[in-house]
C-alpha cells in the first residue's frame, strides 16, 4: 500500500481558503497527481485542503470522502508564558526540549500542560480514525505493526494539514509527534510518500520513502510557501517570528 499525505496550499487563514500563491500551487501539484492510479481520495473539512484538492478531482474525475478528523489537529494548550491557547507545535524549543517526556511517544501526552488540554483523547481520535482507514483498505492494527489481512499496492491520498500529517505518521512509526511538529515542516502542497512493507508474510509496518517533497513546484518555477516555518534567524523580522 502507499499513502500519500498532502498538505493544502498556501493558506489564507482568515477565510479558510487560499491565497493567489495557494490556488497556482494546488494546480500545479494537480498536475502530479490527477495522473496517478489512485484507488481512494480523502480530504479534510476544512476550505484550504478542499479548495487544495479541487484541482486534482476535478482533473481526476473524481471524488473525495471528507474525514472529520482529517482537520487540522486544534487541540491547544496554555502557553506557559503568555497564558494564551496555542497549538503545541508552536510551543518554543528551549521549553520543550527540556521536558525528557516529549520524546516518548507514550508519555509526552501525560505532561501537566498536554493533560490539561485532553491531548490523549485528541491523539487517539485521529489514531482511530486512520486505523480505521487503514482497515478499508486491508490493514489492521495490531499492537505496533499491521495485519495485512488484504495486502495490495493501492495509493491512497490524504488531501490534509501539517499538524495531523505529523500526528499520522507518528502513528504509524512510533514516534511522539513532539519530534514530527518541532522537527519536521511540510510546505504548503508538499506530498509525504508513505510505503507498507510485508517483509514476513501477514506482518506489515510502514516506511516513509519521501517527507515534505515539493519537486513539483521547483518543476514549474513555483517557489514553495514560507507558511509554517519560523525565523532562519531571529534579526530576520520579515519571517515568522509568534
């Protein structure tokens, strides 16, 4: 099986849509996409990842079932400075990094300030929800691997967001999504390639062949999005700096 995480286009916030950068990128990662043997699409109810994949399923003929836990992952907590809700992923790297539970990906959740928040139940909605996904499609969780009751070479597409692309793949690999938000960024139609692998019959886990590829944008002379990056350095105050 291989699944494809998409995340939308360069956003527009305010209205939840795209911004004129964001619709040229979505037509353009149409291009790669719409010609792909695709056996299911599914697409976040949110505007921006649909608005991103109205290019591909118009081109493709196609339609794409809306997930309501494919939205962004909103559950937020306090920031400890501000006293503000913020998404954990925003959270400042010198806070963090000195908590040794954020990295395991059974404990980071059990933090004072995740628990508060209900995080465990965030996570494993969308857990749930993938898993169930996954299952349609012949795999089965069990414990930290998947049962290949179907085992094929299906591609499946996740038309999404960067928060629970990382919540996603954390699933599937094990890995507290402290590590995938603070660590990994998705550029705005960037396409993460993820492969099952049945190397002892009926056993399946899954390998990520490609994170956060844009090649499609560099192809059109398109350059990708600064949308969820911070500062390279904290003089530059054009770039993100909240």
């Amino acid at each position: 099986m291989n699944i494809l995480i998409i995340r939308h286009g360069d956003p527009d916030y305010s209205i939840d849509s795209l911004t004129e950068k964001g619709w040229r990128e979505a037509e353009i990662l149409s291009e790669r996409i719409a010609p792909l043997d695709v056996k299911a699409y599914y697409v976040s109810p949110l505007g921006r990842a649909k608005d991103t994949a109205s290019f591909t399923l118009k081109k493709a003929e196609r339609e794409a079932e809306v997930l309501p836990w494919l939205r962004e992952y909103d559950v937020r907590i306090d920031d400890p400075q501000t006293g503000t809700k913020r998404i954990p992923w925003d959270m400042l790297p010198a806070d963090w990094t000195a908590v040794p539970e954020y990295y395991l990906k059974d404990e980071w959740y059990n933090v004072p300030i995740m628990k508060s928040a209900g995080m465990k139940a965030g996570i494993e909605a969308v857990q749930s929800g993938l898993d169930t996904v996954l299952e349609k499609h012949g795999y089965r969780r069990e414990g930290n691997i998947y049962r290949a009751v179907k085992p094929n070479e299906d591609t499946i597409v996740f038309f999404c967001h960067f928060g629970v692309g990382c919540v996603m793949l954390g699933h599937l690999l094990g890995i507290s999504p402290m590590i995938l938000w603070h660590g990994f960024m998705a550029a705005p139609t960037s396409v993460t390639t993820v492969h099952s692998e049945e190397r002892r019959q009926g056993a399946a886990f899954f390998r990520v062949s490609s994170y956060g590829d844009v090649s499609h944008l560099y192809a059109a002379g398109e350059p990708p999005a600064f949308a969820g990056r911070f500062c390279e350095t904290f003089a530059n105050a054009e770039q993100r700096h909240d």
